[in-house]
C-alpha cells in the first residue's frame, strides 16, 4: 500500500518555504500560524522557536497557548497556515519517514492485547524500511558504539533501566498508571529517535510517581541525550528537566519569553532540593504570570 | 500429613496457606477441617479441629469432590456456581414452568403435550432429530460462514475507502429493515428447493449485525494510539493488521455472540418458508403442526434451543480465550 496511515498534514510537507535554510543541529520553528476553522482567535500566532540538537526543552503555559497544538505540528500530525517547521534540515514528514520522532502522549497508548516486551518492540515491527535505512546508514558511517546508547537497542536491557523487567510478560491492563507510562517512556526511547515528543506524560499520575518518574526520565535522558521537547503544566517539572523553558500564552498562542535553567546536570534528588532550583522556579512562576496577564494583548516576542 | 499441615499453619499466618492448599490435594478432608477454622488469616490455628472427626467427617460424607478444593482455596464453603445462591432461583423457576406445562397440559392436549411425551420422544427418536439438527445446522454454518465472512470483508473494505461506505451503507441498511422471510419465496424462485435459498437467508439475516458491529470495532482506535503509529509512519495495512484489527475483535465477537444463535434462527425461518427437502428441524416443525403432533413439535424445538446454549457456550469460551484483556472480562473470574 503506497498511501499513509493517518495522511501528515498537508501544510507540514508542502509548507516548507525555500527560504528557510534547513538547518541540520537544529530545530527550527519559523513564523508558524495556525487557526484552527470555526474559531476567531490563533492557535498559534508567529511562533519562533530554536531548539539545538540535543538539549532538553519544556512548553509551559495556561491551556489554550497552543503547546500542544506546537508539539502536535512539530509530529507532523496537525497540519498549520503558515510558517515552517524542519527537524535537523528535515520535515516532520520526512522525520517521521525515517522513524526519528518518538512520541510519549498523556494516555500510555499502549495496545492491551499485547505484553509489555511486545508493546516496547512494536515501534521495530512497523515501517521496517525505515529501520533498514538506518542499518545501512549506520555501516557506512559507523557511530562510535557506546555501551549506554547500545542498551536502548535491546529490549532487556531497555526494560531493566525502566524497572519492568518483572513485568515483561504481563499485560497493560495488569500494570498502574505509571509502570504503563514507563512502558510507552521505554517504547520511545527504543526507538533512540532523533528528536522525543512528550505530551503531557505525567499529568494523569499522582503526585509521588511523578516525581519517581520524573528522575527515571532524567537518568534515561543522562545515557542518551536526544532532543526532547516536554509539554508540561507544571513548573517544578518543567524546571527539574529542561536545560530550557518556553513559557507560551494564550490567546493567540505565542512565544512569552525562554527561560535557560542553567542547573547542573546530571540531576539528582539533592539538585532538586537546590536554592537554586527553586529560584528560577520563581522565575518560571512570574514570567507565566506575566504571560497570563498579557492574554489577548500584543506581545513582545522572545524567541529562543 | 494432616500433622504436617496443621502444623504449618500454626506456625502463624496466611503464608502458611500454601502448604494447606499442597496438603489438601492429598489428604482433602482433614484440611478441610483445618482452612475452615483460619477465617481470616493471622490467627494461630488451634490444632484441635483438624483432629476431631467431626467436621472431617461431614464433609466427607456431604460434600462432592467440588467442595474440598474451593474450601481450601477460598473462605466460602461452596464454589460460587454450586452456591444455593446461585442455582436455586434457577431451580425454582424451572420447576414452577414444568409444573405449570404440565397442568396446561392435562387439562388441554392441544395447547401443550404432556412433558413426559416429549421426553419419552427425545429419547426414543433421538437418531431422527439428530440427523434433522444436522441438516438445519448445516445451513446455519454455512449460511453464517457466508454471512460473517462478506460483512466481515465489506467492514474492512467501508473503513478504508469512504466512497463505499457512502456507496455501500444505504443499501446494507435497507437490506437489514427489508423483512428476509419475504424475500425467501423469491430465492426458491431463482434457486429452487435445494440448500442454496436457505443459506442465502441465513447469510442475509446474520449479515447486517456483523457489518455494523465491525465498521464499529475497525473505527475504535484510540486517538493518541494512532498517532503513535502515525509518528513512526506505519502504513495503511500495518495500522489495520497490528491496530484496527484487534481493537475490533470485542465488537466482532459481540456480533458473534448475536449473530450465532441468530444463523439457526435464519435456517428455520428458511426451512418453513422454502421447504422442499425432507429434512431439517424447521421443516419437521412444519409437519408436526400439519399432523397436530405437539409433541414432535416441542421435541424438536428443545433440540433448537440446545443448540443456541451451545453456540453461546462456544462463544462465551472463545471471548474468554482472545479477549483476556479487554476490559469486558475483566472480573469475569471463575
């Protein structure tokens, strides 16, 4: 079958102005509108975003900023008006092609018939081209094989450094809320995808397996630093993760300001007790409050 | 051994209950006595029970074999489906019915035949209505066969292409409010008396259900599941074989368990409306009625009714077996 699952959104493909200079170490988010048809006020109004490969970034902001509209174009999965959006010079079509995108949404999206090993090995069942290309890529410009990144290749291990290997065989429906977001956090990153998509994938959790969750995500992140983008609605989250957060308001969606969190990585339980920590949580705080306030007003922009 | 296990269990607390359990596979009914007394677990048993007769005793000499292993399993002294609780309802209400038949019946033989008549021909033509269910399950299968595969492959084919659902939808729906026993005459017509109308019937009726019921179940993918597919650019068929498929199997089954009973339903209807072949329990109940034989008549409906229980029996095994992890079955234990 030549045509594709869920058809990418046309303006993701075709969108792609000449102009924009594809940029192969970073993300890059150009001038990017979008109103979704019946409503008056943009999603998305002019949002300029950089993201250089490899760090960790967090969208933060009161719903309806569009954080999720964001995240879902950058998927490919929502198509936008105007603007563009190139993943390492790439489209998200062409991303998403090469099995570079993984995606961690708010449900675990798990597929209950299948065991937690087999739910972590489906990203390698599908779109098996992509994973041939990649093979052939790789022996003709062979990566410096590393041990850590190696683990995520294998499934065992890849279970072990999410603590599921007990729980290899059971099904989704035997497991909690939060061993089944670390089965679809395990999923993704078997993928070792060029660039992590997280939407929202602690909300549903109280808030002591957040927090668990939270460092496990940090350490997973330690041993293969892939480019993530973390849409989040809490602060101490958003702080804890990133190396950046982009605060975002609301009506219309824009860009509020790009907060650096300049916090020693790696991190452990006693950064997250740090002064400093909680600094520029405050700073996260008052820039959102800045943002809620600004609401439908014109806006300075800040992009990153 | 009963001294082994007790005991263990005196040792103190429900961790000892393994032990019960090994101990009861061999020596059943002194444990019995045992489990019985640690209602709830934590409390040292008091050896004593285990020795007295007594209780060791009685449960030898009420209980069935059923017994002895869901004492030691469980608190309650009965599994549940031998519970009074459960079967007694049944009971009463099936003897007040043939109670009830039986007085009908001695007072008019033409409503209904006595009970022990149609018993008495259960058992003595049992060959004759066996080879008459044969012929009407025949067409049932068949007619079922034809009916799900067509539906089943129309579903996958409307899920993909929009244009035949547009195309195709009306005329299934008006096909399901079309009453098929009308259109039975017209199919003897074209096809003579042979097994071939019947089957038609039988696939017309068992048809729409599983149409609906799977367009359903291809249709019920969560959102964020697609788009993990749809990140990893999985095709078309990758998303219906690994995806829509599976999601659609409870509806399918569901339909199933409709539609089963349903084809024998079909083939009856068919036999009375097409006869011809001398066969089948619907035919034989259409003669039965002719000669005023109740009897044969209700003989012959029973073996229809066996028959439903059974292709529910089947299916309700078969939802069990693939649908283990479909929130339906979940504490649907023992």
């Amino acid at each position: 079958m030549s045509a594709e699952a869920v058809a990418p959104a046309p303006g993701a493909a075709g969108a792609l102005a000449p102009h924009v200079v594809a940029d192969p170490d970073h993300i890059v988010v150009r001038g990017l509108h979008k109103t979704y048809p019946g409503t008056s006020v943009a999603a998305l109004s002019d949002v300029e975003l950089v993201v250089p490969r490899g760090t960790f970034v967090s969208l933060i902001g009161p719903s309806g900023c569009g954080k999720s509209t964001l995240l879902r174009a950058v998927a490919g999965l929502e198509g936008f008006d105007d603007g563009s959006i190139t993943i390492f010079g790439a489209t998200p079509e062409e991303a998403c092609t090469a099995k570079s995108v993984g995606l961690v949404p708010q449900a675990p999206a798990l597929l209950p018939w299948l065991t937690v090993r087999q739910n972590v090995e489906l990203p390698h069942k599908v779109n098996r081209r992509a994973d041939r290309r990649r093979a052939e890529r790789e022996r003709k410009h062979p990566v410096p094989s590393s041990p850590g990144l190696d683990a995520f290749a294998d499934v065992d291990s890849l279970l072990d450094m999410v603590n599921l290997t007990d729980a290899a065989d059971k099904h989704p429906g035997a497991l909690s809320g939060g061993m089944q977001q670390r089965v679809a956090i395990a999923r993704a990153f078997g993928l070792r995808p060029e660039i992590l998509l997280m939407d929202e994938p602690f909300s549903a959790l109280d808030e002591f397996t957040r927090e668990a969750l939270r460092l496990q995500l940090l350490t997973l992140w330690q041993r293969m630093r892939t480019t993530v983008l973390f849409v989040t609605h809490s602060v101490r989250e958003a702080v804890t993760l990133s190396d950046q957060v982009v605060v975002m308001s609301a009506r219309p969606g824009q860009v509020h300001e790009v907060i650096d969190v300049d916090l020693p990585r790696p991190r452990g339980a006693d950064v997250l007790l740090s002064p400093q920590l909680h600094t520029i949580e405050d700073r996260v705080r008052a820039s959102l409050q800045g943002a809620w306030e600004a609401g439908a007003a014109p806006v300075d922009l800040v992009a990153g | 051994m009963a001294a082994h296990g007790t005991s263990t269990a005196q040792d103190g607390t429900s961790a000892a209950s393994p032990h019960v359990y090994t101990a009861s596979a061999a020596h059943g009914h002194a444990v019995t006595a045992v489990t019985d007394t640690t209602p709830a677990g934590g409390t040292p048993v008091v050896p004593a029970p285990a020795e007295q007769p007594g209780p060791a005793l009685s449960a030898q000499t009420t209980s069935p074999a059923g017994r002895v292993s869901a004492t030691s399993r469980g608190r309650s002294r009965f599994p549940r489906s031998l519970r009074p609780s459960t079967w007694l309802p049944t009971t009463v209400s099936v003897v007040v019915v043939a109670l009830a038949w039986s007085w009908v019946a001695s007072e008019n033989k033409y409503l209904l035949p006595p009970l022990s008549a149609v018993g008495d021909l259960l058992v003595e033509d049992s060959a004759l209505f066996a080879s008459n269910a044969w012929a009407t399950l025949q067409i049932a299968i068949v007619g079922l066969g034809i009916g799900f595969g067509a539906a089943f492959v129309l579903a996958v084919v409307m899920s993909e292409i929009g244009v035949l659902r547009r195309a195709i939808m009306p005329l299934a729906i008006v096909l399901n409010v079309t009453p098929v026993v009308a259109l039975a005459p017209a199919l003897v017509v074209a096809f003579g008396f042979g097994m071939t109308p019947k089957v038609i019937v039988t696939a017309i009726i068992t048809f729409f259900p599983v149409l609906i019921n799977v367009t359903t179940g291809l249709r019920s993918v969560p959102v964020p599941v697609l788009h993990v597919f749809s990140t990893l650019h999985a095709s078309r068929l990758e998303v219906l074989l690994r995806l829509r498929m599976p999601s659609a199997l409870p509806f399918t089954l569901a339909a199933l368990r409709v539609v089963l009973p349903l084809s024998i339903v079909g083939a009856v209807v068919a036999e009375f409306v097409a006869p011809g072949s001398s066969s089948g329990l619907g035919t034989m109940i259409k003669t039965s009625a002719a000669n005023s034989q109740l009897a044969q008549l209700y003989a012959a409906i029973a073996w229809l009714a066996a028959m439903g229980v059974v292709m529910l029996l089947l299916i309700t095994v078969i939802e069990k077996r693939l649908l283990f992890w479909h929130e339906s079955q979940q504490g649907a234990t023992s």
